[in-house]
C-alpha cells in the first residue's frame, strides 16, 4: 500500500476514530486503526466490538491496500509533523513507514485481515435529517441517562420513530428528559430502540451543526453516518440495548396547579450560585414562590447558607419545593431557550420544566428539610 495524504485530513480521521479505541486490551489489534484504501479515499476504522467507527478522507492513492496501525502512536506522529503532506508506505510484513520533509518513521503494523469486519446495516435508512437537529435532540436529553449499571435498559437514550417524528428519552429514575421533531421516515408503523451510553457520547462528539444524518436499524444494531457540508464523514455502528424501556409516559404530569415562566440564563445562574452552599450529604435548593417572587435558599449547616430573590409573574398561593440543584442545572445548561417554564403542582409531586419547543423535563422533589 502506499498513498499520500494531507496532514490536516489524516488529523482529522483520527480525532474522529481514537477515543473508541480501549485503553486496555487483551486483543492487541483492537489498538490499531485499520487504514484501507477506497476509490480515491482511505477509511480509517476503530472498534471496541460493541462501537464501531469509521472515517472517510481524501488522499492519493497509488498502491491500494490495507493495513492496521496502532492508532496513539499514528495519532501523535501527526500530530507533532510539521509539513502539511504525509506519504504512507506499507511493506510486505505491514512495516509501515510514514515521511514528511524531512521527518521519518517506521511503526510495526499487523494484518488488515485480523481485525474485526465493520458491521454490515444495508437498505434504505429509516430517516435521513439535518445534524443540527438531530444534535439537539441529543444534547437536551442524553444527559438524564442513568449510570447505574444494575439497571442496564436506562443506560442509554432511548428512540421512537413513529408518526413522522423522532422522539429521543432518557431517564435515570429521578428525572426524565424528553424531546422531539418532526421527521420524514422511510417506514410504516413504528420502530424504537436503545442506544447504549458509551455510543451516545461518540454520537454526541461526531454530530456537527452542518449536513445530515443518516439512521439505520438492523436487528440488534444501530448505525449512524454523518455527511457534513465539509469536512470527515463518519459512520458510527452499535450494539443496541436488549430489553424493554420503561412505559416513560407514565411518570409525566398531565396536571398541574401552577405554571411559573424564567428566564433560563437567570434562573440557571441563580441556582448555581445557590449550589456553592450545599454539600455532598445536604444536596438541595429550595424554592419558594410567593406573589410576584422566588426565593432561592440553600442551608447547610457545616457550610453556611444562600439566599437569593428572583422576580417571577406569581398569583397563586405560597408553594415550596426543594429539587437537587444538579439535576435542575442540567436541563437548563442544555437548552437555549430564552424562557423557561416551571409547572408544580405541590412540594411532593414532580415538577416538570418546559419550553415552547418539544421538549419537557421531569424532576423529582426532594423532602423539605
């Protein structure tokens, strides 16, 4: 093999394959890339054997081939050259050696045909959607995801495509997070899934704010390619979590006594600066809402207090609740709404945030102290 490649573009691949590749390993080839040649571009492909990432570059070819590189050692070895054009040349026993100007290596590669084959997923993909919006369905829900591994099925965000709309979930038993957008889809019926955590947060990296993305699903994989305008494009294929997910709908409010409009930035500051006071063991922040007023207090006692007042349009009686201020934050650094609104019926029942956009957030109180 052998082929010539821009600095940058090879960077670029890398950046977008190295952080699935395991940082410990009893199979040595799951620490190499495996670099093949296609038509004109070379595929740079890494695995863990449940996540599976490839990224497409330009180059110029003039032996085409395949070989796999420890990822790490290519990866710095990019990093730290100084000229913008790479040779790649591979002997017959995978030597590989890499030359621009007048730097030189030689890094000891293996078989292109010992490493794990790319998930096959074929036929028409189910959606096909800016990454922008799909990015934003990610980014205001994934971050709900239990990790607690005892209950594997919330390990991950959930999908529903159904009723030309893509719904994504996530829940960890003390909130949910839900949000969705309307979709063309390529099915009938409805068809839903989970994507594991670890997945999500390479989606979550390789997502951009510019072309689209593509979805499939086959059995029990998942995969995603993402084309942006310019730039890599990638393709990430997953396991799928096995089970049921919890019937989510359930545990969202259908009522509520009170409907309180912020302004998010606002809010989210003052809840942060309430959060300085609380500790590890008094992990909450009250709110009192009184006419034409919020009060924002947290109290502990081997640290001290905070006390804020925030003005809010407020007509009802006197509520008070308490939420972990973590969990509020959460939700609110995930958005970029301008307003907010908060629905509370009482102290004991769930509050839920939401916007003008499709989106809620359900939170468990926490007891008033």
């Amino acid at each position: 093999m052998k082929l010539s490649i821009g600095k940058d573009q090879l960077g670029d691949g890398l950046q977008a394959i190295h952080s699935i590749v395991p940082s410990r390993t009893t199979l040595p080839i799951l620490s190499n890339a495996l670099v093949r040649t296609v038509e004109g571009h070379v595929d740079l492909t890494a695995t863990d054997l449940d996540v599976t990432i490839s990224a497409t570059v330009d180059a110029r070819v003039d032996v085409p081939g395949a070989v796999t590189i420890p990822v790490k050692k290519l990866a710095s070895i990019v990093k730290e050259l100084a000229v913008g054009e790479i040779e790649i040349e591979v002997d017959q026993k995978f030597r590989t050696a890499i030359s621009a100007g007048s730097s030189f290596f030689q890094v000891n590669g293996l078989s292109a045909d010992d490493f794990p084959p790319m998930p096959e997923i074929s036929g028409t993909p189910i959606v096909t959607m800016p990454q922008d919006r799909f990015k934003r369905l990610i980014q205001r829900t994934a971050f709900a995801a239990s990790n607690d591994e005892s209950r594997y099925v919330l390990n991950g965000l959930f999908f529903s495509f159904k009723e030309h709309k893509l719904t994504t979930v996530a829940t960890d038993g003390r909130r949910l997070a839900l949000a969705e957008d309307e979709v063309e889809l390529s099915l009938d019926g409805t068809c839903e899934f989970i994507v594991p955590s670890k997945a999500v947060a390479e989606i979550s990296r390789l997502v951009k704010g510019t072309g689209e993305v593509e979805i499939w699903v086959a059995q029990n994989q998942a995969a995603f390619n993402f084309k942006p305008e310019q730039g890599v494009s990638c393709r990430l294929v997953t396991k799928l979590v096995e089970g049921v997910y919890p019937s989510y709908q359930q545990v969202i409010p259908r009522e509520c006594k009170e409907r309180i409009g912020l302004l998010r930035e606002e809010f989210a500051h003052a809840i942060r600066r309430a959060e300085i006071m609380t500790s590890e063991k008094y992990n909450s922040v009250k709110l009192t809402f009184t006419r034409d007023n919020l009060l924002i207090t947290s109290n502990t006692p081997e640290v001290g207090e905070a006390r804020e007042s925030v003005a809010v349009n407020y007509r009802g009686a006197e509520l008070v609740i308490a939420f972990n201020p973590r969990f509020l934050l959460d939700a609110l650094e995930a958005l970029d709404d301008e307003e907010v609104y908060l629905e509370l019926t009482d102290e004991l029942s769930p509050g839920l945030l939401k916007t003008n956009s499709p989106f809620l957030y359900v939170i468990m109180p926490m007891r008033l102290n």
